[in-house]
C-alpha cells in the first residue's frame, strides 16, 4: 500500500514536471522571435 502511494505521487510529481517543461518549451520560441 505504501509503495502504490509512492508510486502515485511519482507519477503525480512526474506529470506536472512534464507540465512545466512543455509550457516552458511553448513559450521559449515566442521570446527568441
């Protein structure tokens, strides 16, 4: 039980990690133009 919690919170921590890194990389182009 403690591991699925963990491995939700990974997979949680995970998604919004990816979540920046995508707005991140949609808004760098607009500042280099």
């Amino acid at each position: 039980m403690i591991d699925s919690e963990r491995f939700k919170f990974r997979s949680i921590f995970t998604w919004m990690v990816n979540c920046e890194i995508s707005s991140e990389t949609d808004r760098m182009p607009v500042e280099n133009e």
